[in-house]
C-alpha cells in the first residue's frame, strides 16, 4: 500500500483501512499488507522521489510484491511517473484518488482504477436547498499542488452560481486566519470544506482535527463531500461513502490476486451516495426534514421522549386516564343522584296521596309513570358507565407483567413514603409474560396498591406496610397485595367489588368495580380476603 501523506492522514487512512480488512475478510488465502509513505507529497519542491525509488528497489529486490495500492493522487501520480523503474508488470490499483487526478493515458494493462467522482455542482445545490436564504458560501481548500489543482477545478464548476451567491475561497489564508473569518461570516453563510492539507503558510493539518476546529469556531454551517468528515462536525448530503468506495477497491484488489488481469478490469467511477444529514447540525441551523431531499436518511437523532421516558409517560398516562375515569364518574354520580333523588320525592308525595280518604289514583298513576322515567334514566347512567369502562380501546400485546408491576411499585413508592407507610415488593426472578393491556392492567395494581396505601394509613399500628408479591402459579401469573390495615368487615366483603360501594369519607367505590371488569377481560380473576390486614389476589393466564 502506498499513501499519499503518511500513515495517519484523513481521509486517505479511512480508506486505506476499510480496504485493508475488506481484503481480508474476502480473501482465501492470507495476505501480508507493507505500508509505504510519500510523507513529503504535501510540499511543493519536494526532492525526495528519486532516493524514494531506490529505496523501494531495494526492499523489494529479491521478493515482488503481487499487488501495488496507491491511495490518493500523489501516490497515483508518483507510481505512474516511476511505474517502469520500480515495478514493471506488477498489477497496480489506484483507489482514493478523484478520477480527475488519473492519467488515463499513462494507464498499462496492469493498472485499474476504482476511483470517486466529485460533483461540486450537487454540493453546492444542497447547500442553497437546504439553506435557501444563503447568500454567501466560503470554500476550505489548502495550498498544497493537490489542493492547487483543485481550486482551480472548484472556481470553473462553481462559476455558474456567480450573481446567485458571493464564493469566498480560503486559500490564501493561513488556517488560524481561516478560523477567524469562518467565526465572523456575515449572516445567512454556509461553509463548503474540500481540502485543508498544507495551508497558506506552509503549516500542514490533519483534516479531521482542523475540520473540528473550524466546526467549533465557525457562525455558519459547515458541509462536505466526503462522510467520513460527517459526525457533528457537518450539515450533510450528498456525498462519497468512504465504505461504498472502499469495499468496491477492495473487491477489484481480491479479483486481481485471484489471478485476474488488472487492465481488464473496469470500474466506473462512484458516485455520491444518497444524502445522509446530521439530524444535530439540522437543529442548530434550523434546517427541517421537509427541506431536505428526498431519500435523505436524517442520522444522529436524540431518542424521543418516548424512548427516553417510556414507562413514565406509560405510568403518567394511567394515572391522566384514572382521574379521567374518576372526573366523568362524579358528573355521572350527579347524574345519577338526580333521577334518584326525583324517585324518592315521588314516592314520598304518592305516600301522602295514598293515606287521604279518597286517594287520587289519577295522581298516584302519573307519580308512578315519573318514577318509571326516572328509573330507565338511572339505568341508562348506569349502562353508559359500564359502557365507557369495557370499551376503552383496548390493546393486546404480551408484555412483562412482572416488569410493569415492579415499575408501577417504584412509581409509587413516593406516595408511600408520604404516608408513612412501607412499600415492599417481592417478585419472581423470572418475567411473568401475559398477553393484554399494559395501561388497563397497570391501573388495576396501581389502584390495588393505593386502597392498600390507604388501609394501612388507617391504622395506629407501629406496623404500617404494604407488600406486593408476584409468582408464577402452572399457567397463571398470581400477584398479590397485603396490607396491614384493618382488613375488610364482614359486611363490606360481600360488596366491594360492587360499583359504588365505599366506605371511605371522599371515596366514589368505583375502584375495584373497574379492576374486575378489567381482569375479567383478561380471562383473569380477582379475590380479596383478610390476613393480618386485607390481602387482594389477583390471577392472569400467562401468555
Ligand atoms: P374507593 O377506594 O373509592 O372506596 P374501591 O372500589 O377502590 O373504591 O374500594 C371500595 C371499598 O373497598 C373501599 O371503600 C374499602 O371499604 C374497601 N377496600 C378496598 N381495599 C381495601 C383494603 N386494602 N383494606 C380494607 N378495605 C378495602
């Protein structure tokens, strides 16, 4: 492998390291890699070919390599000036370098090409769709002869914007002068960075870190050709994939030490690759996925609060729908009082009717055709109530009960604490799957643990605690919750799953009513029973 500029230089090394283990990897048989470096290709006078030639010869004297990797154009412009005194009829590719940097003409039978095309064109389109208000673009290009050739290929493809947007090109400035400017760039400017080798004064940079800097410093976006440079440092694009490029030089490399024939083997030259953006770099230059292109692939997105905040969103949720349930279940406790209260007021009034000496049957009739009205209107409150608990939608999926119960008690271990009471959970190692509604199903352990919360806050007992316990019983997930309350009474164990049944000063009853319904369309069941305080069990079938 020959390189460009030393073994350390981005973006030549990115390449040179992909196509290093892709031939690995597809090769049958092992293949020893020797690294040569044209150090100096960065300067203009430089004097060094000639003692380089020699020392080459003098490796490779006894032992002919089987095949040359040039990387980049200087190591292709030094192998085809010295091709014939170094390696005469050993298969060469040259890869890395820009089809533009190939003499063609000086190509032999044993040399092949896999080379990128640039298209300034496109870059620069994408700059002003993106960014359409920008009225100036400042071009990063060195001052090394690679880079000297290439501005004047940047100045001749981008001379059709000229009237469209003022082009400020960097080459005359050293890098810390590039700095400075880049950081006082009149509004709505954008960057373009081709190359920063060898800067004006001579000092040569490693592109990643200079890229970085000038990131960091600039007041306006940054874009590039090439994505090895993207990764918080540019916007995004169109450009060459570093990979793509690669495994195609690697391939052509394994065909030729497979034994085919260098010249025969011809390889377009690759194209950008569909535009990748850099979805924090959209963010800081206000740049929306509407206005990208299409088939673009946004990378580097912060999760959303759904991934970062899922169970509590989740859990939030429940609780949002919980007060929901109990806000529509007061209105419809006035409702339902309403017809109620009317009922009785009838009855009494056909009461007095009745005990006069000649009663007005007349009356009594209508007060019973109000009191039928108001009866069906009860029923109908009480009909829609049921209503509104089965038909919430309803979403199957087979989740970890165990998980959900052991978040639910974390949620609510706050809430304990504020009431003084000890909130402990005991659960299997092993997830307990069942196949039903996360959201229902929490909303049943979640107002399980606050009756027990209750119970227990409702006892002078030094013991205030509450336990909740899962298992897995044959084909059922069994949960458990005890406290150490007062436990249920005999006469309120007959009731409390019955809608409207509390004993509680603020209570509305509806609690466990819902829990049931919601376990019964589970397919599962729900039981209460006294032990030391109260202990409610509920089974579900496992999924
Ligand atoms: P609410 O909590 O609004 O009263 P619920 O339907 O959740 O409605 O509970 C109904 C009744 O069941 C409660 O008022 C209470 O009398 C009884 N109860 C529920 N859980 C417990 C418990 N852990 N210990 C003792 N009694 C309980």
């Amino acid at each position: 492998m020959l390189h460009s500029f030393g073994l350390r230089f981005k973006p030549w090394t990115d390449y040179a390291q992909i196509i290093r283990s892709e031939i690995t990897r597809r090769s049958q048989r092992p293949v020893d890699f020797h690294d040569h470096s044209l150090l100096n290709a960065r300067l203009a006078d430089d004097k060094s070919d000639g003692p380089f030639v020699d020392y080459l010869h003098a490796v490779y004297a006894g032992k002919r390599p089987d095949l040359i990797l040039a990387i980049g154009a200087p190591a292709a412009n030094f192998v085809q000036r010295y091709r014939h005194r170094i390696f005469p009829g050993t298969p060469m590719v040259f890869t890395a370098v820009e089809a533009r940097r190939v003499q063609y003409d000086k190509l032999t039978q044993d040399d092949t090409v896999v080379a990128p095309a640039h298209d300034f064109p496109a870059s620069f389109e994408n700059i002003l769709r993106v960014l359409p208000r920008t009225k100036t673009i400042a071009i990063v290009n060195g001052a090394s002869p690679n880079e000297t050739f290439w501005l004047g290929e940047l100045r001749r493809e981008t001379a059709p914007l000229t009237g469209r947007v003022e082009l400020k090109f960097y080459n005359e400035l050293s890098f810390e002068e590039i700095l400075k400017d880049a950081a006082n760039l009149p509004p709505h400017s954008a960057i373009f960075w081709h190359l920063m080798n060898v800067d004006a004064a001579g000092v040569a940079h490693e592109a990643n870190a200079a890229l970085s800097r000038l990131s960091a410093a600039a007041n306006a976006p940054v874009f590039s050709y090439l994505d090895n440079f993207f990764g918080d440092t540019t916007v995004g694009g169109p450009m060459h994939s570093v990979e793509e490029g690669s495994a195609v030089a690697a391939a052509v490399a394994v065909r030729i030490l497979n034994g085919e024939k260098a010249g025969d083997i011809k390889t377009p030259p690759t194209k950008y690759a569909s535009p990748k953006f850099d979805s924090r770099q959209m963010q800081r230059w206000g740049i929306k996925e509407s206005d990208l292109p299409p088939e673009s692939t946004v990378l580097f997105k912060p999760p959303t609060m759904w991934e970062t905040y899922r169970w509590q969103i989740l859990t939030a949720c429940s609780v949002i729908l919980l007060q929901a349930g109990l806000i529509a279940l007061l209105l419809i406790a006035h409702e339902i009082n309403q017809p109620l209260g009317a009922i009785l007021n009838n009855v009494e009034t056909a009461e007095i009717l009745l005990k006069g000496r000649s009663p007005d049957l007349r009356g009594v009739k209508e007060i019973f055709g109000d009191i039928r009205r108001d009866n069906s209107r009860a029923t109908e409150v009480i009909r829609r109530l049921r209503s509104y608990v089965t038909k919430v939608p309803f979403e199957r999926k087979d989740f970890d009960l165990n998980y959900q119960i052991g978040e639910t008690v974390k949620f609510l271990l706050p809430e304990a604490r504020s009431r003084a009471v000890v909130l402990r959970s005991r659960l299997t190692g092993a997830p307990l799957w069942v196949n039903g509604d996360p959201i229902q199903l929490q909303q049943v352990f979640s107002n399980l643990i606050l009756n027990a919360l209750d119970a227990a806050s409702d006892t002078t007992l030094a013991e205030r605690a509450v336990m909740v316990e899962t298992a897995q019983d044959r084909k059922f997930a069994a949960i458990s919750i005890a406290d150490t309350g007062p436990g249920l009474s005999a006469e309120a164990a007959g009731k409390i799953f019955d809608p409207f049944f509390s004993t509680k000063k603020h209570g509305m009853g509806m609690g466990l009513s819902i829990a049931r319904t919601i376990v019964a369309m589970h397919n599962g069941q729900i039981e209460a029973e006294n032990c030391n305080g109260a202990v409610f069990r509920v089974r579900l079938p496992l999924a």
